[in-house]
C-alpha cells in the first residue's frame, strides 16, 4: 500500500499516476473515496476517476482541470500532469511529438534517471528498434536513403536518419570495424509494462500486422489465431507460457551480419466474453 505521495514528474502514463495517486491518498485518508475525488473535482460521475484509471474514458479538456484541481496539483506538477494526459492520449505522430517534448524537458529540467526519458524517447515510435536489428542484415548500410527503401518507404529518410543518431544517443548501437552493432544481444521491456509509450510502440506494431495481411503473400506472413474457453484462475498461466515462448524465440535470432530479413512477432491475449 502506497505510503508516500506519488510524484506526478516520475511517471510516463498518466493513468499509472493515478491509480497510485488513489492507492496513496486512501492509505493516508480512509474516507477518501471516487465519489469523494469527484465533488472536489467538480465531476458529474461519481465513477469518473475509476473509468479514467481502468483506461475506460479519457480525459476531456474540460475534466482535465477538476483532474488537477481534484488532485491537488498546480505549477510545474500542473503543467506536467496536462502534458502527459495529451502525450497519452494523442492521435497523430505530431501531437505526439509536441507533447513528448515538453515532457522531455520537464524530465530534463529536474534531473530524471535517463532510462525513464530513455524508454520514453525509444519506444514513441515504432521505427528505432527496427532500425537497431537491421544493423544485422548482411547489406546493411547506414545511409537513410537505403534504410527507408529496405523499409518499403514506410520511414522517411529524415525519419531513419533521426532514429539512427537516437539509437547511438542512447548507447543501443555502437560503430565497429565492419559498421556498426547493437551494444546487447536483446532488450526487452519487463512483462508487465505500464509505460503508455510502450503501449504506444504495441499499438503501432499490430497497426502494421493489419498491413500486412493485405501486402505480404502467404508465403512470407503467419497471421493466425485460437478461440478457446478458458478457466479463470488459468489466464496467468497463459500469460506465462506466452512470456516463456517469446524469450525462446529469441534464440532464433541470426548472429550479427548473417541476417536477410528483419520480422516481428505479434503475442495478443485478451478476454472476448465473460461469464459473469
């Protein structure tokens, strides 16, 4: 149970702040309670914040300020909390960006560990960890004309160029004698991410599945599926043997400079209908 108040500048989704905002504020006020949190933030619901936390609604402009009035938020913390309900909640690349950079001054401002910032700049997009396993390919070439071509175009070259120098930035690639190399052998975020530019990373990657259904023949693609009934107390089970299948799977990996193609592999587990 939270004991300390939260701060609101560590955190990279918003919603995470907020359940452990709840967590905390309950600890130290037992009386406190959604209803609670609504009359002083001004909300119609007495339900709006757990919806809100459960990822059930998103925040209006409107319910943005009783959010930060409700949560006892103003200056810097203000601003920042504003920054990052817009920075998870944006719909296109430019909003994204927007935000994300006033968040990453804000970080930078007041001194946050890098990995945070680093996870946070990383994982905004979809294209940097595919850039770094492409170091991989035997015809890899640094140049961004040729790394947007053997990307169908899908990345501009200024795009690729701009991954690229991110990649070095944060020390996940390094140059050698035949060019360069990522600096681990894999990186993976741990299984339960609460990070929303993880999230956003997720989003884009089954964005590209669809794509693929319809551009890629049969031959070069596996989409499939299984619908099965499962019991309740089996669904962590499940999840666990996804988890141990996918770092399995990396053993599969080509050794640096021996690789002809870079793939992505989709896990997707989620209910379709409950029995309750």
């Amino acid at each position: 149970m939270a004991t300390v108040e939260p701060n609101v500048f560590s955190y990279s989704d918003y919603r995470v702040y907020l359940r452990d905002f709840y967590a905390w504020k309950k600890a130290a006020l037992p009386a406190f309670s959604h209803r609670f949190f609504a009359r002083k933030a001004g909300l119609g619901s007495p339900n709006y914040l757990k919806l809100v936390m459960d990822g059930g609604r998103n925040l209006s402009r409107k319910s943005l300020a009783g959010f930060i009035r409700g949560l006892d938020l103003s200056g810097p913390k203000a601003e920042y909390f504003e920054s990052l309900v817009l920075y998870n909640q944006a719909t296109t690349e430019a909003e994204r960006h927007y935000y994300y950079q006033k968040l990453v001054k804000s970080r930078v401002r007041l001194g946050l560990k890098p990995l945070d910032e680093a996870q946070l700049r990383l994982f905004s997009t979809w294209y940097p960890m595919v850039i770094r396993e492409m170091t991989a390919l035997k015809t890899f070439r640094k140049t961004p004309a040729w790394i947007s071509r053997a990307m169908r175009n899908r990345v501009s070259e200024r795009e690729a160029e701009s991954a690229f120098d991110l990649l070095q930035d944060l020390g996940l690639l390094r140059k050698t004698l035949r060019g360069f190399q990522p600096t681990d052998a894999n990186i993976t975020t741990r299984d339960e991410v609460a990070s929303a530019s993880v999230k956003n990373y997720h989003r884009q990657m089954i964005h590209l599945s669809l794509e693929a259904l319809e551009r890629e023949p049969a031959a070069r693609r596996d989409i499939s599926s299984v619908t099965i009934p499962v019991r309740r107390a089996d669904f962590p089970k499940l999840k666990e043997r996804l988890q141990l299948l996918r770092k399995e799977l990396l053993n599969l990996a080509a050794a640096h400079g021996e690789a002809e193609d870079v793939v992505q592999l989709n896990f997707q587990l989620f209910p379709l209908a409950s029995g309750d």
